[in-house]
C-alpha cells in the first residue's frame, strides 16, 4: 500500500482471473452475475475493491460519495485530479446509446464520462479506518445535482464504464504488481446509481448482467428481511388495543 500521488491509478486485468469478470459476446441477462446481501458497503473484506458512481467535475459532496471522501481522503484526491486532469485536457470517447436498442448509435462524449478510475488501496486511507480497499469510480454523470445528467443518459454512461471497468481488470495484474499491490480480490457495491442519480436498479442491475462482473451489493436491512412477529393468539389487553 502506499500513496504515491495524485497520478496513481490501476489500468487495465488477465483472462486467467474469471472470479471477478466474465466477458461473452451473447451473454443472457437471465444469468445473474449479482449476488445482494443486506449490510454496510464498508465492512467490504480488506483487499476488495468498492464500486462507486461518480460525477465528472471532482466532487464527492453529498449521499455516498461523502462517506467514500471521509473514509478515504487520499483516495479522493487521486479521483479530483484526475478529473481536473480532464478539465484541463479535453478529450472526447464514444459510447453506446442504448435508448434504442435496435440500431445502438453512437453519442459522442466528455472524458471521463463512460469510463472507470480504479484506485489501490492508499496507506494514508488505511491507517484511518483499518480497512485496505480499492477504490472504483465509474464517472455515470457529467455533473451532479440540479444539472446531472438525465437517466437514460446516466444509463449509457454507466454502461460504458462497466465495460470500461471490465477491461482494466484483464489487465490489472501486469500493471499493479511492479507497484507491490496485488489485484482487488473482489468487487463490492452498493446499489449504485440508485441514490442521488435516482436510476431504477433493476436497470443498473441489467447493465452489470450484461457486463459479466461479478459484484457483491451490500443494501440497507429492509423491513420485508427482519423476522416476522410471531401472532398473539390471546385477547389483547386494554393498552394492546390501540
């Protein structure tokens, strides 16, 4: 682990290494590659990778992306940089539009939208909260709040980072092991994109389907999961009643 500057990102994994993603050119979303469990996103193993959706203008200021800027603050300053780095250096990608699905067209683009940053785990983030974690940007919107992207638009974006994200880890191995940091042993999430961004998850769930990655979601405990009270078979008393 170590902080190494506001440069150091993890680029693209090996086709040896099908427990974290699995690439088919025809791949059924009726196969689920999600496996949701109830808990907190920051409990994750040490050594897993937490999976994030981002804006594009460097800022974690509001919902989870706050919690990830607490938690990790060296981690923070690599994504800001990173977008700053973008602000500063235009440069455009092409990702698919996927509002119709009968001819996919293509939509021009700003980077970072429709990419992945992955980051190793920082020593500094470690020494605050004990926990050694990747970190896992996909860059969904172009900016946040008021002016975010539509939904249909943070759709097409995300789906490009996953792919994006997909590719890095084939990769990942070759390009992190001169740095002394061994690849993320797996990837976690919460139902991103489903908070602030405000996208059904079934359609984000769809999209890591269709990208073959294997992501364990962490979501709330819900009342539907908690155990059910057992029924009173005598007559209620007086204060039971109301």
């Amino acid at each position: 682990m170590s902080d190494t500057g506001d440069n150091q990102v993890a680029a693209v994994g090996t086709d040896s290494d099908e427990s974290l993603i699995l690439m088919t050119s025809s791949l059924s979303t009726a196969v689920s590659f999600v496996q949701e469990t109830p808990g907190d996103l920051f409990d994750a193993p040490n050594g897993g990778a937490l999976i994030h959706a981002c804006n594009c203008e460097g800022v974690w200021g509001a919902g989870i992306a706050r919690a990830f800027r607490e938690r990790y603050p060296a981690a923070y300053k690599i994504y800001r940089n990173h977008c700053l780095i973008y602000r500063d250096n235009p440069a455009t990608d092409i990702i698919t539009d996927l509002r119709n699905e009968d001819t996919q067209p293509s939509l021009v683009v700003q980077r970072p939208l429709g990419t992945a940053l992955i980051i190793p785990p920082q020593q500094s983030d470690f020494l605050l909260h004990r926990r050694r974690h990747w970190i896992i940007c996909l860059f969904a919107s172009k900016n946040y709040g008021s002016r975010m992207d539509s939904e249909d638009m943070i759709v097409n974006s995300t789906f490009a980072a996953l792919k994006h994200l997909s590719e890095q880890l084939r990769v990942l191995p070759r390009e992190v092991s001169e740095a002394g940091n061994e690849r993320p042993q797996s990837l976690y999430s919460s139902r991103f994109c489903t908070g602030l961004f405000n996208v059904p998850w079934e359609r984000i769930r769809k999209l890591i389907n269709t990208v073959g990655l294997h992501v364990n979601v962490y979501h709330p405990f819900e009342a539907s999961n908690r155990r059910a009270r057992p029924v009173r078979m005598e007559r209620p008393s007086e204060t039971e009643r109301d």
